[in-house]
C-alpha cells in the first residue's frame, strides 16, 4: 500500500493534467484564432466553446489540488521555481474571463478590443503553459540553454492548442468558417510536427535522465512505438486535411482525433521519459508523497469528486453538442 498509494495520485494528477490540457487546449486555440478570424465569425467562434471553456478548467485545479496535498514536498518545490510563469498563466486567464464577457457588454467600438484582449490571454496562458513544461524537463535549471528550450516548448504548444482549436471549429462550425479552420489547421499542423519534431530533438539534450531513459536498451525499442503512432497521426491529419478541402462535410471530426491522439501520446512519452521522479533528479513519487493515512483520506475525497467531475463533463458536452451559432443577446 505504501508503495501503490503515491504511483495511484500520480496517475490521478497526471490523468487530470492530460484531459486539462486537451479540453482547455482546444478552447484555448479558438481564442488564439480569434485574432485572424473575420469578424463576422468570431461570434461563432466564441459560442463553439462558451458552454465549456470555464468547466475545462476544473481539471487544472483538480490536478493541482492533488499534486498540493498528495505530494506537498513537490507542490512547493514545483510552484516556488515557476512562481513568474505561474503569474502570467494565470493573468492571460483573467484576462480571457473578462474579455468573454465584457466583448458582448461593451460598446461596438470597444468589441474588437476585448477581442484582442481574450486573444492575448489565450496565447499567453498557452505559451506560459508550455515554458513551465520545459523548465520542469530540465528539472529548473536556470542555464540559457534551459531558458530557450522552455521558450521553444512554449511557442510549440501555442500551435499545439492552436491545432486542436481548428479542429474543434472543424466539428463545430460549417460554412466559410469552416473552410478557414481547414486552412489553419494546415499551417497548425506543420508547426505542431516541427515543435514536437524540435523538442524531441532538444530534450536529451536539455536533460541527462531523460536521455539515459530514451537510448538505453531494451526500453529504447518499447520507446520506439510512439513515434511512429504519432508520425502515422500526423499523416492521417494531413490526408484528412486534404479531404475536407473536397467535402467538409466527411470526417470533420478526424483532425481533431488526431491532435487528441498526438498529445495523449506525447503525455505518454513524457511519462515514461521522468520515471519515477516527479521533480527530475531531486523528487521521486514516493519522496514527494504525503503520509499513507493521509492518502487514504485523500482518496476518500478524490473517489466522490472525480466521478462527479467526469459526470459533469460528459453531461455537459452532450448536452451542448451539435453546430454552433453565432451568439444572440436579443
């Protein structure tokens, strides 16, 4: 139990951080579309993800809760080295919760400021996400070379989120709208394959564990596997992509399933790439762990609120489902 208990919240927390960045990664890329959008459709735009995009960020609470009282040590030791990133994740989603609801309270002449406005704390809530995922690859450390490859990170999952965005409009929307979103998505795709093609390439690099991790056999030939899922993914995207330019109405749904697909496995090879730290080279999972009595109680709470929170979510998404409309306020 002792040894079980840590590997199970771990799970938990990095399953809660993985539904948090697909379910809020692609409302996130709508918001980042919005600033190349026509104005006609950005109403549409925003009505595609307003009965989700506050609920998806349940999640990012949900697995920092778990990550605070489950692994305390790691919690502060995590959240102290991203203190600044931390800040500016959180203003560009302060930003983007009032330019949701004051673009549709202001005046005419201020709307395409509050557009702009939910646009920036869209890209800058991406891009602060991505630079704290490449500072914890490196296990924080403050090199220039540590610095640009969480810059690159952060720059790579904006195009990431902006990928997932297009094909969320793609499911969502019809029309000229939809037609944009396939065009997006092409250039959205080629970035996101060049930045996972980049940080696979400067991650071992960056980082001695992971690169002990990745060429050591036999785990090198297992590891194996995810790239070539995930090559295939991109393949599949891009016919899909070519597909859709002919009839946009067969298969809108694919591209999407493969951004979801890409980011899943690149999840997976991130995982496998840090374990069994949780904090590369300084925490493991069960140095960081919090007592076992106090994980038991924790589990308590966490087998009532995540049921819950999965019931929500589904419940939600069906209701909701079906092709978005512009927004009416008469």
């Amino acid at each position: 139990m002792e040894t079980s208990l840590p590997l199970i919240f771990m799970g938990l927390m990095g399953l809660a951080m993985l539904l948090y960045v697909v379910l809020d990664g692609f409302d996130l890329g709508v918001g980042a579309l919005l600033g190349i959008a026509d104005d006609a459709d950005k109403d549409t735009m925003i009505a595609s993800i307003g009965p989700f995009w506050d609920a998806n960020e349940t999640w990012l609470v949900l697995g920092v809760g778990l990550l605070l009282v489950a692994f305390p040590a790691a919690h502060g030791l995590i959240l102290g080295s991203l203190y600044l990133p931390v800040l500016f994740m959180l203003i560009g989603l302060i930003l983007r919760g009032v330019a949701f609801d004051f673009r549709v309270k202001a005046r005419v002449r201020f709307k395409h400021l509050w557009d702009r406005v939910f646009t920036a704390g869209s890209v800058l809530a991406g891009f602060s996400q991505g630079y704290m995922l490449g500072l914890y690859i490196t296990g924080f450390r403050n090199t220039p070379l540590d610095h640009l490859f969480a810059i690159v990170t952060g720059a790579c999952l904006v195009f990431g989120y902006a990928f997932l965005g297009c094909g969320w409009l793609l499911i969502k929307t019809s029309g000229r709208l939809q037609r944009d979103a396939i065009a997006w998505a092409g250039t959205c795709l080629l970035m996101t394959a060049v930045g996972v093609v980049a940080i696979s390439a400067l991650t071992p690099l960056v980082s001695e564990w992971v690169r002990d991790r990745w060429f050591t056999m036999p785990g090198m030939l297992a590891l194996m596997i995810i790239p070539l899922v995930t090559t295939a993914l991109f393949v599949a995207a891009r016919l899909s992509l070519s597909s859709l330019r002919k009839d946009p109405a067969r298969g809108a749904w694919i591209p999407f399933a493969c951004a979801v697909g890409i980011f899943v496995l690149s999840f997976v090879g991130l995982a496998y790439s840090l374990y069994p730290y949780i904090v590369v080279d300084k925490l493991t999972v069960w140095d960081a762990a919090t007592s076992t009595p106090t994980l038991k109680i924790i589990g308590v709470g966490a087998a009532i609120t995540l049921p819950v929170i999965v019931g929500y979510t589904i419940f939600a998404y069906r209701v909701f489902w079906g092709k978005a409309k512009a927004l009416s306020y008469d």
